[in-house]
C-alpha cells in the first residue's frame, strides 16, 4: 500500500501556535546545552590554564553579555553561603 506525498504533507502539518511553542522549546534547549557547555567545559578549563587572572576577569565581564553571568569574587561566595 503506498501512500500519496499530499496525503502525508496534510497531516503533518503544525498550526502556528504549534510552530511559536516548537521554537520556544528548540530555544530554550539551545540555551540550556550552551550553558551548561561553558559552565562544565570552557569555564573548567580556562580557571585551569589561566587561574586568577582567569577569576578576575570573570568576576568583571560577564559569561555572554557585558555584565550578566559574572562570577562572584570568593569574598562573595563565602558572604553568600553564610
């Protein structure tokens, strides 16, 4: 039994509220892979050849936007666990 392309192109078909919920959940996986990527690879790595002027430098800039995702100072971080 073979089936006509037009019959399984009309089923197939998403609506557009179906499309914008589709790129809103690829968008946020894409986020979720590059963050975790950077926090488990590159930041590892970097800390590791560069050290401290690798910690000041991220405690100034941030991760993908000037000033947001910046590391806290490790004055910071113990503050914060207190």
């Amino acid at each position: 039994m073979s089936v006509a392309p037009a019959q399984v192109h009309a089923h197939s078909e998403l609506t557009d509220a179906e499309r914008a919920w589709l790129g809103a959940a690829a968008l946020a996986a894409l986020v979720v892979a590059v963050q975790l990527q950077v926090r488990s690879i590159e930041e590892p790595y970097l800390r590791a050849v560069h050290g401290a002027a690798y910690l000041a430098f991220a405690t100034r800039a941030g991760r993908f936007l000037p000033g947001i995702g910046r590391l806290h100072a490790p004055a910071d971080r113990e503050r914060i666990a207190a």
